[in-house]
C-alpha cells in the first residue's frame, strides 16, 4: 500500500492571471500568499516532493515565496493554459522521480482547501491505489485530485485551458470523489474581495 512518501504534490502556479489583474499567486490571505498557503499544505502531505509549475512572472513569485524546500520548475508553455503545466509537472515527475507512484494535483488559488481536506483524499487513495480520487463539485469532478501512475501517460496528453476537468469527467475512468464546500477558486478581484469578507 502506498504511504505519503510515494505521493508526488504537484502545485500549478504558472497563470498569467489575466481576469485578476494582478499576480494572483501572491495575494494574501492572513499573511500568507495564496500560493505559500499551498505549498505548505503540499508538504504536509510529502515534505520532500513538492514540485511547483510556475510561468508568468516566475523569478517575482519565487523571490516573494517564503516556503522552504519546494523544487520550481518552469513551463515554457504556460501561454497554452493550464493543461500545459500538468502535461509540464508529470514529465518532470516520471523522470526525475521515477520511484513515485502517484500524483497529488493542486491548484495555487483555492485558498479554503487545507491539509484536513488532502489528508481525505489521501486515506481514499489508499484504500484503492489503482483508482484516481477527485474532489466534488457538485456534480462535475475537479481537481484537488490524486492520479496513480497507470494514469500518467494519457496526463501527458492533456491540451487546452480546462486542466484535468474533461477527463476526470469522462466515462472511462475508474473514479472515487469526496464533497466538499472548500472548493473556492480566487479568479478575479471580486473574488478576492468577496473571500476577504
């Protein structure tokens, strides 16, 4: 059965932001960015395998996240949305960490999910290290969402802006997905604000 240690956490923070109008990454929610907030619940969950996909505004989001112990990589490709960080992070994974056997995806704006929410996702995949599990958005699944390694070949192929979504919504994946009301993503400044609130 697998343990954490075997779960690379890939966190995507390559976005150009363009609906925010400003570097997203790097708004604050009680003195941490948003990504510092993600990264740190990555390492809860694997303190050794972090792996953070950046982009636009890369050397300026590095230089202002505190967050120890974190491996950067860059997705020259990060204009083609957000399938290309993940299509980015996984062939970085399968080479450079070949002894890892799954993959925990998360994004770098979705402020309320925390270490309790992942650690759940966690104990499901380990129950069934063959099967992805995804976080439950009504009735669409999304990421937060775990992939074992039988899956990283058809995330290579990923195209378009839309992430992991269309597949982890298609039929022919053998799926497990938890609910959760966490499920907020920061796009624009409205949704900063109303967050704040």
């Amino acid at each position: 059965m697998d343990n954490m240690n075997s779960i690379a956490v890939l966190v995507l923070a390559a976005g150009k932001s363009s609906r925010m109008k400003d570097i997203k990454q790097l708004l604050k929610i009680n003195n941490k960015t948003l990504l510092e907030t993600a990264l740190e619940n990555g390492k809860k969950i694997n303190p050794d395998n972090v792996i953070c996909v950046l982009g636009a505004h890369a050397e300026k989001i590095k230089k202002e996240t505190s967050t120890k112990n974190i491996t950067y990589i860059f997705n020259n490709n990060f204009e083609k949305g957000l399938s290309s960080s993940i299509v980015c992070g996984v062939n970085y994974i399968a080479k450079e960490h070949s002894n890892l056997t799954s993959i925990l995806i998360l994004l770098a704006d979705q402020p309320k999910i925390d270490f309790q929410f992942l650690n759940e996702l966690v104990s499901i995949y380990q129950k069934n290290t063959t099967k992805i599990v995804a976080s439950s958005y009504g009735d669409k699944k999304g990421v937060p969402a775990i992939f074992p390694k039988i899956y990283f070949e058809k995330l290579k192929l990923l195209k378009g802006d839309k992430g992991a979504k269309e597949f982890l919504n298609s039929n022919n994946i053998d799926i497990a997905s938890i609910n959760s009301l966490k499920l907020i993503d920061i796009d624009t400044k409205e949704d900063y604000i109303n967050f704040l609130k």
